[in-house]
C-alpha cells in the first residue's frame, strides 16, 4: 500500500470515518480510534496553488537543524525563523523547477511498516 494523504474516507450515506490499513492504524491493520479521533476532528484542510511533493524521492532532511523535535504536541515553526527560512530557501533553491508537481508515488507503507500512535508519539 502507498502512504497518501487519503487514507480516511466515509462510505456512502454515512457520517463516520473509514481508517485505512496505514500508518496510523494499529499493527494489525484495524482501527486505531485515537488517531482517527485526532486526525479527523479539524474542519480544516491545507490548499496551496505553490508546493512540493515529493513522495518516495523525498531528500533526506535534518530536522534538527530547524529545531523539530518529534513529540505530541509538536509546535508548528513560524516561517520567519531565521532556520526555516533558511532551510525553505535551500528546498526552494535545489527544486526550481519542479513547483506544484508530484514527483514521486508516495511511500510505499507495506516496505517500512511503521506505526504511529497518536497519544503516546511513539512510532512502532
């Protein structure tokens, strides 16, 4: 299975979510109700006419280096931080041309069979 960004859907004349076997279900597959609960509770949604996807040619990134530290509740960077705006900058700079395409399938799950957990932050 490939990791989208569509892996919650709701069946025709119903109002509850569907989870997919991804990475935010549990190990057996089924339905891990906290992430589902988490993932599906914001009536928001990101659109952007200007991005990047890069699905599994992604470039490997520090993240360390814009002080990202992987834990629940994970604060969001204000773009004018002197290292985010460096680090978008140096994607913006090695991609050029490659704005608002996707350049790759996404990850393939089944490879890594990763697990996230939404309440603890732990990745299994």
């Amino acid at each position: 299975m490939m990791v989208g960004d569509n892996i919650y859907h709701q069946q025709v004349g119903s109002d509850s979510w569907v989870q997919e076997d991804s990475h935010h279900s549990k190990q057996d597959g089924s339905c891990n109700s906290e992430n589902l609960k988490r993932d599906t509770s914001s009536a928001n949604v990101l659109v952007s006419e200007y991005f990047y996807y890069f699905g599994m040619c992604a470039p490997q990134v520090n993240l360390a280096s814009i002080g990202y530290k992987n834990h629940i509740g994970q604060s969001k960077k204000p773009l004018s931080d002197e290292a985010v705006a460096v680090f978008i900058n140096t994607i913006e700079q090695q991609n050029k041309n490659r704005i608002n395409l996707v350049l790759d399938d996404p990850f393939d799950f089944l490879s890594a069979m990763k697990r996230v957990d939404q309440a603890t932050g732990k990745i299994t």
